[in-house]
C-alpha cells in the first residue's frame, strides 16, 4: 500500500503524478531543493512561469480547436419520430417527422461544400431513432462517402441510438457499408427498470434483445460506447448493471461505459442535485473500476477537453429532417438559432456570430474546471436544464480523487488550496 504519498493532478496538461509529501511541500511553495523535481513540475504544468496567462492561454487553445479547418462535422436527424418514450427525453414535444426526399437530395452537395477546406469530415447519426430510416442513412452515407473519396480527404461516422432496430444485419451494413465506428447506446438500470423507462412502443423489444444488439457492434469492430442515465430511482439498478455490463465485455477496449445525471422532464425530485453528485459518483466509480471499465487514472473524468461544445466548432452543424441546419441539437426549437438550410446554405445570421464567438463568463474565468469545462453548456444554461452551465464533472472533484485513490492503492484527501 502507497502510504503518504500525493496524487496530483493538472487540469492544463492533463499531468498525473504521484509524488512524496515533501515534493509537494516543494511545488506547493514553489520553493526547489531538488532540480529533477522542479523540471518534472515544469514539464507537466504543475509549476508555470510567473508571466504565464494559463486563462487565456486555455482560452486561445480553445479557440485553435474551434476554428480549425482540418474537420467538419454534421449531425443528421433523418428523424425525428422515436420507438421509445423515454419520459426525460428532451425531445418529447417535437413533433415525429421524417426527412423528405428533397431534403435528403441537398444534404450531400452542402456537405460537399465544405470538403474544399476541410481534412476529415465526420457524420453523427441522430434522432428520434435513426435507425428507424435505415435506408436513408444508408443512402446519404454512400454518397457523402463517395464525395469524401472524391475530394481526398477522410470520412468517419458513429451513430446514437437505441439499438432496438439494430439487427445483426443492419448492424453489418451500419459498420461496413456506411462506416460507423461507434454507437451510442443508453441503458436505464436492470431488464425491469429499463423497460419500464424506456416505454418502448413494440413489446418484441427487450432488455436482452438491447443487449444483443450492442454486442453486434461490438462483433463487427464498431466502439460502443454505453451511458447510463441516473437519477434517484435507477441508480442501485444502474450500479447493479455496471458488474454485469463488466463481465459482459470483459478485455474489450472498444466498450466504453459512462454515468450521466439525468435531467429532462419527469419528478424533478427524483434527479440529484450539485450536492448528491460527488457521494454518487463514488460509487459509480468504484463499480466501473472494479468492472474493468476504468483501469488508470486517465479513465477518469477530469482532462483537458478541447472538444465539450461542438456547437462552438466553426464547422459543425446539425441538420433536422426539414433541412434547417442549426449549431446545437439542444435548441432546434429555437427558431432564432436556426442558421440556415441545406438548400441555400448556411448564413453568418446573429446566432451564427454569437457562436462563432461565444461568450466567456467571468465566473468561467476565475473557475478550475475551464480547462475541462471550456465554459460548459450554453444551451442548458439558456434553456435553464440541468446543472445550467456547469457540467456534472464540476461537482464530483471529492469522488474523482477518491476513485483515483482507489486506483492508486491509497486514501485520499483533498488539499484544495493548491
Ligand atoms: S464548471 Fe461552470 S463555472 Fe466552471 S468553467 Fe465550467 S461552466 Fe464555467
Ligand atoms: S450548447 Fe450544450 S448541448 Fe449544445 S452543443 Fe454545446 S454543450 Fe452540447
């Protein structure tokens, strides 16, 4: 066992190290007796010249990231009509339409109109289910996968759904023929719970026929990323699950399991509040650790994240199957959002520019978790959901470190006054 050791841990650099107590009383005073120590700190961020903005230098990374011309990416509703209800889905006041044949002619030439300036152009399948327009996906992917041969630059896809449409066949074709690498699939507890939450429409549906379903794209070499909706009810359930889920996939790289609070519409009472979170995610974390899905302190949520809001990226783009393009799937009801269509093209309207250039709280500014965060959530925050602007990572530092001290063979203790 580690005994008085110190686990540190850079938000910047995204830098672990575990170090004696009397290192960190050196980088903590800054004060160096030891040259090896004081070039390992500098190396991983821990110690900064006096000179250095890491704010704005954060900041500019961000803004690198955002504007940079080497990927675009589109985010595809060929639906918005579900075979599921689940009662927190945000979704539920839409209105179920299916993608049009004109609408889908357009997507592929307005796509293409940004293969001229881009590397790589990636394609998320969205919904409602998608896969309830199957064909569609199919036949938009063979084309933009046609263009982006054309062009010479890289196409990649992945797909959120919920796997009860996804036979071994079409999981075949999704893999194979339209290149989806990864799927996205939501789980809500045990078989009983799931179903109860899911409220699918057809009873041919079940638990392990979702099961199986996430196997196939495991099977035919697809990253299958799976997430658990918690709140107060299912989380014994979903903590029950995790064992299970570890077993099922046991050595398996390409499956990825993460914990999301649940927010939506349904009992506000039944979801957690900033407080509950960190005693939660304590126990989600030494589950996912027991089950194999978080192995080393990198599995653990808490790196420099370039990449939290896609709606801040110049070029990405959701398209909802009447053909209007917006930059966040959260507000496609919000018609000044909307910044244009797939016909004419997208115009630099006033949602553009603000997202062009967002917005950076001052409260962000003076807040640890910016290199995480990089400002959290506009949309929750406008639409006034969930933790508002500030993601759930924000408020489980005390599991996140406990976790890593259970990794690590050591107890834990926070020294927030670093
Ligand atoms: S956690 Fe909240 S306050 Fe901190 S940077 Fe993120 S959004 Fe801003
Ligand atoms: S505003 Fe929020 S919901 Fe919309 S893309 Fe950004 S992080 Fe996602």
């Amino acid at each position: 066992m580690i005994v008085d050791q110190v686990f540190l841990y850079n938000l910047v650099t995204s830098a672990v190290a575990v170090i004696e107590r009397s290192e960190y009383k050196q980088i903590k005073s800054c004060e160096f007796v030891d040259p090896d120590l004081l070039r390992m700190a500098m190396e991983n961020g821990f110690v900064v010249p006096a000179e250095e903005d890491e704010i704005e230098k954060v900041l500019a990374i961000q803004r690198m990231n955002n504007y940079s011309t080497r990927f675009a990416g589109f985010q595809i509703l060929p639906t918005t009509a579900c075979n599921a209800r689940c009662f927190y889905c945000y979704e539920q006041s839409y209105k179920a339409v299916c993608m049009k044949d004109a609408v889908a002619k357009a997507i592929p030439s307005f796509i293409e109109s940004y293969m001229g300036m881009v590397d790589n152009v990636h394609v998320t399948w969205f919904g409602g289910e998608p896969m309830l327009e199957i064909d569609r996906i199919y036949e938009l992917s063979n084309q933009i996968i046609d263009m982006s041969e054309k062009h010479g630059i890289g196409y990649t896809s992945d797909i959120i759904t919920n796997a009860t449409l996804a036979t071994a066949d079409v999981v075949r074709l999704l893999v194979h023929d339209c290149r989806v690498s990864q799927a996205q699939v939501t789980l809500d507890g045990l078989a009983e719970e799931h179903l109860r939450r899911k409220a699918y429409i057809s009873k041919d549906v079940t638990f392990d026929s979702v099961l199986l379903a996430m196997d196939a794209f495991v099977e035919q070499g697809a990253k299958l990323l799976i997430r658990l909706n918690i709140d107060r009810r299912n989380y014994r359930d979903c903590l029950n699950l995790i064992p299970l889920l570890g077993e099922r996939y046991k050595g398996l790289d390409t499956v990825m399991l993460y914990a999301a609070p649940l927010y939506g519409s349904g009992n506000q009472e039944d979801f957690f509040t900033e407080d509950d979170l960190s005693e939660i995610y304590k126990s989600v974390f030494y589950a996912m650790i027991d089950a194999g899905f978080i192995q080393t302190v990198d599995g653990l949520p808490l790196n420099f994240n370039n990449a939290t809001c896609s709606a801040q990226m110049i070029n990405n783009f959701v398209i909802d199957p009447s053909g209007d393009v917006f930059k966040c799937e959260h507000l496609l009801t919000e018609g000044r959002q909307r910044i244009g269509n797939v016909f004419e093209g997208v115009l630099f309207n006033e949602a553009m520019v603000e997202w062009a250039s967002p917005n950076i709280p001052a409260k962000c500014r003076k807040c640890v978790f910016l290199p995480s965060c990089q400002a959290g959530c506009y949309a929750a925050e406008t639409l006034n959901f969930g933790l508002k602007r500030c993601p759930h990572i924000a408020f489980i530092t005390d599991a996140i470190v406990d976790a890593a001290g259970y990794l690590l063979g050591c107890k834990s203790h926070i020294d927030r006054s670093f």
